[in-house]
C-alpha cells in the first residue's frame, strides 16, 4: 500500500461528515429526481435489512453494511446532476455573480 493511497483514504474518512451534510441536502433538494432518491432509499433498506440479503464478511461484521452504505452515498452523489453537487458543496452559496468569480466589484458610492 503505497503512502498516497493511506493519504487518500485518510482524507475521505476526515471528510466524512461533510460528505454526509452534502448527501443530506441533496436528499432535500427538490431538483433531484425522486426516482433517484427513491432507489437510494430502497438500497439503504436492502444493506440495512434483518434479512441481510448480501451477507457479512466473516471477521468485520457489521462494517462490511457501513462500507456499502459509504458506496451507496458516493453512487447517489454521483448520478446527481453536477451544477447541483456543486452548489451544495459550496455551501449553498450562491455560484454566480461578480464576488464569487473573482471579478472586481465596481464602486458606486458618489464622491463627497
């Protein structure tokens, strides 16, 4: 296991609770199709189901669910439209306008 693979998924597990805040307000978004929410929802139930459909890995039990409910997560975002994901992870704010694309904004305060 070379040392950027051990940096890459470091990095993802620090970034987990943001990654969860991001799939929490697409799930909210109205934009996103509800077909699209609907079959992340049967998924989730599928995983996280008594019947346990897929089985656990012997040795590491119940993170073998938490490990396809991370790719469940990372699938949903990624069939999300991209101009969406990327509004969300800006935090909502708003992408356009003359501050957020770096251009100067003009002073129109008139001279004393």
């Amino acid at each position: 296991m070379s040392l950027f693979s051990v940096a890459r998924k470091t990095r993802f597990i620090l970034d987990l609770p943001s990654f969860g805040l991001l799939v929490v307000r697409l799930f909210r978004d109205a934009r996103v199709s509800t077909a699209l929410k609907a079959a992340a929802i049967i998924g989730a139930l599928l995983i996280l189901s008594p019947l346990d459909l897929f089985g656990d890995i012997p040795l590491i039990g119940a993170l073998d669910d938490v490990a396809l409910l991370i790719l469940l997560a990372k699938a949903f975002v990624w069939m999300c439209p991209a101009e969406l994901v990327a509004d969300h992870q800006s935090g909502g704010r708003p992408s356009a306008g003359p501050a957020a694309s770096g251009l100067p904004i003009k002073n129109v305060t008139p001279a004393a």
